[in-house]
C-alpha cells in the first residue's frame, strides 16, 4: 500500500474520505494492461465506486461502466459520456426501461418473463440484450450474504428455466458469482458455466463474466485471468466483459477520522470517534469486517489495545479491537485505509451523523475537498 496514504491531512475538517489520484492511476493501468494483452472490455460496476469527479479519469483507461439500475446508468451517462454503458437489474419498471435505453447500450435481464415484458422497447431501441444465469457453483465461504449461487438465490436464471434455444434477440450472457476473489475461482465457475450453458455460446456476440475480481490486488494471478479471457475468444469468438468495482478503487482510499472522547470500559479504552460503522462504513457490521488502521496493530500486538466505536446511540456501532505503541489522545487522527470502495455508495445518515466530506488527492499532492455535506444533505433525504 502506498505509504502516502497514511496522511492525516491536518488542513481538512474530519470525518473525511480522502481518494487517491495515484492510487487510482495504479490501479487503471493494471487493467488497462489486461484489455490491451485480451482485446476484452473492463467496466467499472458503479455500485462499489461512485465518484464521478474521477469518472473523465476513469474513461481514460477503461471501456466504460456499468451500473444497477437507472440512476447508476443515468450517472455513468451523464459523468462517462461516450464509453460503454451496461445495466443489469433484477427488474426493470416500465418508466425505467424507457429511460435505459435511450442511454445504455447493453441491458442483462434477470429473467425471461422481464426480457419479454420489455421486448417492444428494447427491440425497437436496438440495444444489444442479455440474459444473467446462475451457474450454481458457489465459491466463497462464509459470506451468503454476497453469495449469488447460494441456495435460494434469486440472481440469474438456472438452466433448468432456459429452453433449449434462446429466445430471439438474446446476444450474450452474463454471470456474476464471485467476491474479493482471485483468477482459479473464476476458471473453475467458467467452467461449471461452461458445462451447463456452453450450447448457447457459439450463437451469442459477448459473455459477461461479471464482478468480484480482486485483479489489482498484489499476488492476483493476472496470467491466469487473461489465459481464460484469451480461450474463450478463442473457442467462442465472443466479446468478453469483466466488471470489477473494488479492483478500480481498491486500496485507493482513506477514511480520516478524530478521537473526540475517550471512556474507560472493564477492560480497556474506548475510543469515541467522529466517524460511524453503521453510517459510513456499513460493511464493518455487514459482512462483519476490520478495516485496516494504519500505524496499529491487532489486539495485544503493540502496548495499548483500545475498542474503536462511535458516538451514534447505537450500542453495537463499534469499529473493533486495535493496539497502538501509545495510546491515542483526545484531538489525535486516525487513519482507516480502503475506504474508498463501498463506503461513500453505502453511507447514511442514522441518528443525524453528518456524511464524511469528500476529498481527492491530487499526483502532485495537494488535496482538494471535492463534496462538502451538511444539514440540508440530512434533511433533504427525509420529509
């Protein structure tokens, strides 16, 4: 991780995301290398990074975006114009459909019985459409929550509910089932993919092998991923998408936070701070996960171990267990890393907390406050 990251910024108000410019461009270059070595389309799935002050930056590097719906797709639209925009949803409204395609250029629908309650539309718009399957192949553990092949999952349509042809129109297929994985889970669901599906694909144009690739992480298997991509063109002739969302922003954020109070519990500090689990980082209580701190330690490594939490009124906002080599003061800074990615889509503002500023740190190093929130930010969202 880039050891700039760990700035307090002493120059911004807290709490604070703070994206870096670097960082991303790191990250961009990595997948570009991956589209210039296989010819396939890197999308950024919106749903993990929305920030489209970096969008220009974004569209410089890859094929364009996808998104979850129409407000995603209109964003990509409006802040990505002229590079790819794809959709998928689980259902589409009517009055959204009308909207997507005039704006989106492929649209995976989730079902035959939405592909074919939308036909008039699309087909009259032109807009390339697929179909979103579920190879049943689950590959994460411990988290089905985030499982699209888990039991009961209604994400993508299983084999036995396709007929033996696709239904006219239908151009490419799409699977997303991984999760912060590496290149063998992806081969090995291709492959569960392929057994059960492999007869549609001689007659499709693309295949969308979906999110969850943790390709810019350090140790991903780069060769691996682009020996899959470069097979399937082979054998199929197909365009092949790949979506990450982390992968673009990974690594690429910080969360800059303050100790405004500190209370003694039965068995060690507590901090308070100006930031919240439930509202700014919710996948600390989701999945459950801890995010990385810089210059601390797991709990009983260094001398002093303090409980991070909130001052939301709620009992469980608690951020986890650090040690630091001296305990924090009141007015210290501490620094989250990985912030950028499922964090700002994901805010809230729960019990009034007001929503971290947004700041980009710029290559030459200066930091710009991109998005200041306030009370009206609070009550806008409500009535």
């Amino acid at each position: 991780m880039m050891e700039h990251l760990k700035r307090q910024e002493p120059g911004l108000q807290t709490p604070v995301y703070v994206v870096d410019e670097a960082a991303l461009v790191h990250n961009l270059e990595i997948l570009q290398g991956v589209q210039q070595r296989t010819g396939c389309h890197i999308l950024l799935a919106q749903k993990a990074f929305s920030m489209f002050r970096v969008y220009p930056l974004i569209g410089q590097y890859l094929a364009g975006a996808t998104a979850s719906g129409l407000f995603e797709a209109r964003l990509a639209h409006e802040e990505m114009p002229g590079k790819e925009n794809h959709v998928f949803c689980p259902a589409y409204t009517p009055e959204e459909m009308e909207e997507i395609v005039q704006i989106c250029d492929h649209i995976s629908f989730n079902s035959l019985a939405q592909l074919e309650a939308h036909r008039p539309v699309w087909e009259k718009a032109g807009v390339s459409v697929g179909l979103r399957v579920n190879p049943e192949h689950s590959t994460q553990e411990g988290h089905a929550i985030y499982d699209p092949c888990a039991p009961g999952s209604r994400l993508g349509i299983r084999r036995q509910n396709l007929p033996d042809q696709l239904p006219k129109g239908v151009e490419g297929l799409h699977f997303h089932t991984l999760c912060e994985q590496d290149a063998a889970p992806l081969v090995e669901t291709f492959a569960a993919f392929e057994e059960k599906f492999g007869q549609y694909l001689p007659g499709l144009k693309w295949i969308n092998l979906g999110g969850g690739h943790h390709i810019t992480r350090p140790g991903y298997d780069i060769a691996a991923l682009e020996q899959l991509i470069l097979s399937i063109r082979e054998k199929y002739g197909l365009e092949v998408y790949l979506e990450p969302g982390e992968a673009i922003a990974l690594s690429a954020g910080t969360l800059i936070t303050t100790v405004l109070d500190i209370v003694q519990a039965t068995d060690m500090p507590v901090l308070i701070l100006d930031t919240s689990a439930a509202c700014h980082m919710p996948d600390v209580l989701e999945m459950p996960y801890r995010p990385p701190l810089y210059d601390s330690g797991l709990p009983g490594e260094k001398a002093c171990t303090c409980l991070l939490a909130s001052r939301t009124c709620l009992a469980g906002d608690v951020i986890g267990e650090y040690s630091f080599d001296s305990c924090p003061q009141i007015g210290d800074r501490l620094v989250f890393g990985d912030m950028a990615i499922y964090s700002m889509v994901k805010n809230n503002t729960f019990n009034g907390m007001p929503l971290p500023d947004i700041a980009l740190r710029h290559l030459d190093g200066s930091c710009e406050v991109v998005r200041h929130f306030g009370y009206q930010d609070f009550k806008t969202r409500l009535s």
